[in-house]
C-alpha cells in the first residue's frame, strides 16, 4: 500500500537564536526580579517584625521609666516628711528639756508666775521670797548647758497679802 500524503508538509519555523536568547534573558530577568521581589518583602516583614518587638519592649521601658519616676518622687517625699519629723522629734525635746530645767533648778522660796518661749528667747516672771532666792535661782539658770545669755531684766520689791516679796522678770535663751 502505497500512502500519499498530500497535504502540504510544513518546514519547521526557525526563530533566529537572538530572539531565543532575548526570550531566555526575559525569562530569567522576571525570574530574578521575582526572587528579588521576594527576597526585599521578606525582609520588609523581618524589618516590620522587628519594628514591633522593639516598639513592645519601648512601651515596657517607658512603664519602667515612669515607675522609677514615681518611686524617686515618693522617695523625694519621704525625705522630706522624714526631715519635718525629725525636727518635729527635735522641736519637741527643747520644750520638754526647757520645762524640766527650769523646774529643777528653782529653789525653795522662788515660785513661777509666767513663762514664754519665743524663737528660743525665753522670759520667766514670777516671785521670791528673798533676793538671795532669786539671786540663786539667776546663778542655777546661768549654770545650765542648755542656757545661754540669762538675764535678770527686773527685780522689785513688791507685797502679796502682807507679805514683802520680790517680783521678777528674767529672760535667756535655749541652746539647741
């Protein structure tokens, strides 16, 4: 059997080779670029990720910041209630002190009728028997290491329901 074959035969299509190469060079360039691409997103969501783990542990130092920022204000706050105690604690011995040595010192006969502290300047007024009492009493006071500059400002000679007394008014300061 003999075959026939009439249709007509194509001649395969050459495509000169620059075409070919230009077509490859295309292809791999895409391929490139689309590595590339890939490539700089990847590190773009690294980056991104980076971004909001720094932006976290920023948050967390800036709540450390401000906690430490409230500790040195409650520590700056309990120094200074810490300083108006302890001169609470001072203040309070000098009128206790003060009492204490004035009372101890006063001799028979010498009796208080008024006693002021001012600033540390203190003035007693009150009343002895006999100047000898109160000259005794000027020279105790003067004897105190908690006093200094005890004066006596006024003695007179003054009489209380028959009897002959010396009035008196004396100041000194406290030592503190």
């Amino acid at each position: 059997m003999i075959r026939i074959n009439l249709l007509p035969t194509k001649k395969p299509v050459k495509l000169p080779p620059v075409l070919v190469y230009g077509v490859i060079g295309l292809v791999i360039l895409f391929a490139g670029l689309l590595g590339f691409t890939l490539y700089l997103n990847n590190k773009v969501s690294n980056m991104q990720d980076e971004i909001s783990v720094k932006e976290k542990r920023l948050e967390e130092l800036k709540a450390m910041i401000k906690e430490v920022q409230n500790y040195e204000r409650d520590n700056e706050e309990f120094r200074r209630k810490t300083v108006i105690i302890e001169q609470l604690k001072k203040n309070q011995v000098v009128p206790l002190r003060l009492l204490d040595e004035v009372s101890e010192m006063l001799p028979k006969g010498v009796w208080l009728t008024a006693l002021t502290d001012k600033d540390g300047v203190v003035n007693i007024e009150g009343y002895a028997h006999t100047n000898y009492d109160l000259v005794g009493y000027v020279q105790n006071l003067k004897g105190s290491k908690y006093f200094t500059d005890v004066m006596l400002i006024e003695s007179r000679q003054t009489t209380i329901d028959s009897f002959t007394v010396y009035k008196f008014t004396l100041t000194f300061r406290i030592k503190v």
